[in-house]
C-alpha cells in the first residue's frame, strides 16, 4: 500500500524537489534533467512539460519512452533500503532515479553518474 501511495503522488510536486537538491549542492537543474532523461528516455522538454501537468509519479515511470538497460548497474541505498532489494520494478526506478539525484549532490562527475 506505502508504494501506491508514492505512484499517486503528482510528479509536478515531486520532482522540484530532486531539483532543490542538487541546487543545494551547486548543481543545476539542467544536470537533473540530464539524468532523469537518462534513465527514462524523456527529453527536457518533455519533463519540462510534465512538471506543469497532472501527471502522477508512477505513470511518469509507467510512461517512460525507455528504461536505460544500463540502470540495473546502479546500486546502494536510498532512504536506508538497498536497491537491489526492491522487488517492485515501478518503485524501483523511482528509487533509481533517487540514486542518481544523491550521486549528484554528492558531486560525483556526470561521466560516473550515467554509468559511461
């Protein structure tokens, strides 16, 4: 039931705050939306878009145009779970993209980060 109530959740509200984060660590906006296009195949613009519609955090993953196959190397913990025990694919990516947020605000290169 803890998962639904993340999928329900409006991405318009959700996502500026993974942007307030890395902004808080002198990283830009730009950079989010570069590793959320990564990992969901979203252009900025698209992004940009769904931060201004009614779309829920879930259907923004359910919706992704692809999945990076890459992101499965991504690995570690986001609120004290580990990654690879999340059995549920959907909040899985979302905790990727967590991930990846984190990394960024840690100041990891862009090049680490997208797994190159």
């Amino acid at each position: 039931m803890e998962n639904e109530k993340v999928f329900s959740m409006k991405f318009s509200k959700m996502y500026p705050y993974l942007i307030q984060k890395a902004e808080r660590k002198n990283r830009a906006k730009e950079e989010v939306f570069e590793v959320t296009s990564w990992l969901t195949g979203y252009t900025a613009r698209e992004i940009e878009e769904m931060m201004e519609g009614d779309i829920t955090y879930g259907d923004f993953f359910r919706n992704a145009p692809e999945i990076n196959p890459n992101a499965s190397l991504i690995k570690g913990s986001v609120c004290g779970v580990k990654l690879e025990t999340i059995e549920d694919p959907l909040m899985k990516q979302i905790r990727y993209l967590d991930k990846l947020v984190d990394e960024l605000a840690k100041g990891k290169t862009m090049e680490k980060i997208l797994r190159k």
